[in-house]
C-alpha cells in the first residue's frame, strides 16, 4: 500500500485521503457536515494557517518566538482587576501544593484513603466560616461566577420562589453565568437600582420589588464590582428577610481582614472569588468559588461536599471523612443538587495555606495596607485635571473607577501601553451611564511610587 506523506508532520489529517478515513469512520461525508451544529456566523471563513516545520526543534522555536510576545505583570505596572488580581503569593503556597500528596486539580476519588487532603479540605472550609461567620462551607466551587449561579438554585430550592434581584453594577462575566444557571428553573433576574452619585443601593427601588410576588434572594456584593463599599447593609437584610426572602452577599475574602463578616448583618449565603488567597493569575484561572450558608434548611441544599472532623473506631485519634455529598455522581441523579463533578480541590489547600501562613493579623494587616494604598491612588489621581477620581463618592477598597473627561478611554489605554503601563479594564461597553471610565484596581504589590508612575503618565497622556 502507497504511504501518505502528512503535510504537517504533528497534524495526520492534513493529509486529504486521511481526513476523508477518519470522516468515514464517524459516519459523516464532509467537515461541512462534522461542523453543522456551530452557527455559519461564528465559524473561520478560511482555513488554518499553520506553518510546516520539519523538525521538533524548529516548531518548538516558532511557538517560542510567538509566547515572547505576551507581557506578565512582572513585566508591565499592571493596574487591571475586575475580578482577577496581582497579589503577592508566598513561596511556599507553591511548594506545599506542588507536593506529590496534593498535586491534582481534580477532587481525590476514594478520599478516605487520604486523610491529608481531607483534612486540608476541613481546615479550608473552617477558615472561610472564620472569615465569613457562616455555620458550613463546602470544599469550593470552579470560580465566584458559578458559586454565585449554586447559591441562587440553593434559594429557590429552599423557599420554591423563582425571581432573583441582583444589582445594577455587577460584573458583566457573572451575570452571564448567572443567568446559564438558573434558566432551567424558569427563573427570573431583576436589576436593583444603584446611586450614579455614590454607587449605594436604591432602597426605595429594592423595597418595591421585594413587594413583587416570587422573589427568592436578593445578591448584594461587598466591595461592590466597583470597589466602593455599601453603606446600608443592616436595612437592607432586614427589609429582605421581612419580605421572606433571603440575602446573599458577595464578598472580597481580603476584605474580611478589616470589614464586618456577613454574619453580622445575617447574610443567609456568602459568595466569592478566591483567586486573591494564594492563586495566581495564571490568564484567568484556574479560580475557586467560595460558598459558605447558615442554618439547617440550607444544608441540605449545598453542592459539592462538605467534608467534617471525626475519630478513629477506637476513638484514639482524629480522622477526616466526607459528612456530605449531593453531587449527582453520589446519589440519585433526580435528587442532586448540583451536576458539579469536581472542585479543583489544590486551590482549596492553595488557599488554606495563604490564610494559615498569615493568620488573623495578618490578613488584617493586609487589608489595611491595600485599603491604605487605594486611599493614596484616589487622592494622588485625583489631582489630575480632565479626570474625575473616584467616579462615585464613597469609601473604596482595592478598586475605582476613573471617568476620562476629555480623552477617548481606548487612547488613553493605547498611550498607556506604550509607556509599559496597563491602565485597568475599560467599562464604557458593558456600563454606558458611566461613560469614558475604566476601573483601576491596587493591591499590595503596587508600591507608591508606581502610583506616582501612574499619575505622571496620566497628565501627560491627557495632555498629549
């Protein structure tokens, strides 16, 4: 039999005859065909191109030279956030994961085998009750945006409503997931109104849809999208939990350094990205979804597993055993809670040694030092004309918005990249009513100087 010479050596199919094989083994006569379920409009219009390299080494140089284009924030004074930040990750977060006993990204099967990772597990789902004042938080979620989707299908199966209230500034990206997750339920989402003068929820407005029938929670975040802080937490619990229904907060896991844990304003489910205790950005994941609930109705109803504290049959020593698990994998498909098959359990222990390694004071030190640095960055901005800094008038933590009020935000970006700066993620798209404004985010790694940086480049690119 004549041999086929494969036109590109790492791809067979490139070769006519092949790909015509490979089709008539599945059963279809054209790639027309293969691809007819992806819409026409979201399909290449062309083929690949792929250059030809004979050789390992050739290829591996041309994929080096095009990586070398990509610039990290060692790289460039990066002032981006909006949901995945620069935070300065102790040495040995890395290490203890990278260890041959935790280095999976998959929940361990058979887990009673291994007493390490669950108790490492239990001491993560302890310190996010800690942190949040929560009874119970399960092994985590894939990221804040899917945590945020379980909490509102765990209220509607709690009180059977169906209409969730969410605010008006909320991140674009978990809106989106939001709503993927809770359609199947035929279930509702309304916006609350928020202040453009300070960013504060609009009482009256959330009054009068909570007087509307159905409503199952209302999703509050603390900082808010934006950064800045909601002044009326108390009235606002109250006014929820008298309608019936209940709250979920989102929160910022640093922020509980210095800021109330939800508990104290009878948060019923707490969510979160926490991305921020000891991952990197790694371009945008892998993240890990907070998920923390009070009381027994919700319990039963929390996805993934909870894993608890226990002793041996003898009762000598301390053992670690899952005391819940209502994924789907694990008990009647019909009864789940939840199609979640996996919680990238090492950014759990990722996260359990960050928050071991400071402590209480710690973390509390490190929100003071980010809140103190976002305070400078506000106040040094804020002197530069044809800006307005921050957009609404309020106490900020971490992140603001600035509103460019003489040059386009997408020149001024431009402008800034040139100068080795990432001026923060522009939002005049996804928030039009704010208008030519980009959210900035500081950290602790951000140094006074590279505000100063940022300040002076600023005046001269508006300028300009």
């Amino acid at each position: 039999m004549k041999s086929k010479r494969i036109t590109h050596r790492f791809i067979p199919n490139s070769v006519e005859e092949i790909e015509g094989e490979i089709l008539a083994a599945i059963g279809v006569s054209s790639l027309e065909e293969l691809f007819s379920s992806i819409p026409k409009e979201v399909r290449l219009k062309r083929k690949l191109e792929i250059p030809y390299y004979p050789s390992e080494f050739e290829l591996k140089s041309h994929c080096k030279e095009i990586l070398d284009k990509n610039v990290s924030a060692d790289e460039i004074l990066c002032f981006l956030g909006a949901g995945i930040y620069n935070h300065y990750i102790p040495s040995v977060v890395k290490e203890i994961i990278g260890r041959a006993e935790f280095s999976t990204a998959y929940t361990p099967y058979q887990p009673e085998v291994s007493q390490g990772v669950l108790q490492s597990l239990f001491e993560y789902q302890s310190m996010i009750c800690e942190l949040t004042g929560m009874d119970y938080a399960n092994c985590s979620m894939y990221d804040g945006a899917s945590a945020l989707g379980e909490a509102c299908r765990m209220s509607i199966r709690a009180n059977g409503k169906r209409k969730i209230l969410i605010p008006k500034f909320i991140n674009p990206e978990r809106f989106e997931v939001l709503k993927t997750y809770v359609e199947p339920l035929d279930a509702k989402i309304a916006k609350y109104s928020q202040s453009l003068e300070d960013g504060q929820a609009d009482l009256r407005d959330i009054e009068a849809k909570l007087g509307e029938e159905d409503v199952t929670c209302l999703y509050m975040e603390q900082p808010s999208y934006f950064g800045y802080l909601e002044q009326n937490l108390d009235e606002i619990s109250e006014r929820v939990h008298k309608k019936g229904a209940l709250l979920i907060m989102g929160i910022d896991p640093i922020s509980l350094g210095i800021f109330r844990e939800p508990s104290s304003y009878q948060a019923d489910i707490v969510v979160g990205e926490g991305q921020a205790l000891g991952l990197s950005m790694n371009y945008g994941g892998p993240l890990l979804g907070i998920l923390a609930a009070r009381g027994e109705l919700l319990l039963r109803q929390m996805p993934g597993r909870i894993v608890g504290m226990t002793t041996t049959q003898d009762g000598r020593f301390l053992a670690f055993c899952n005391v819940l698990q209502t994924r789907e994998q694990h008990i009647r498909r019909e009864r789940a809670t939840s199609n979640i098959c996996t919680n990238e359990a090492l950014m759990a222990i990722a996260s359990a040694v960050f928050l071991s390694l400071l402590g209480p004071q710690g973390l509390k030190d490190l929100a003071e030092c980010i809140l103190a640095k976002t305070s400078y960055a506000i106040k040094r901005l804020s002197e530069i004309k044809g800006i307005k800094v921050p957009s609404f008038n309020a106490i900020h933590f971490k992140e603001f918005l600035i509103n460019y009020q003489k040059k386009d935000c997408y020149e001024i970006h431009k402008e800034l990249l040139k100068r080795g700066i990432h001026g923060g993620k522009i939002v005049r798209e996804e928030f039009p009513e704010l208008g030519n404004s980009a959210l900035y985010c500081v950290t602790e790694v951000i140094k006074k100087e590279h505000i100063d940086t940022l300040a002076s480049n600023l005046e001269e690119v508006i300028k300009y």
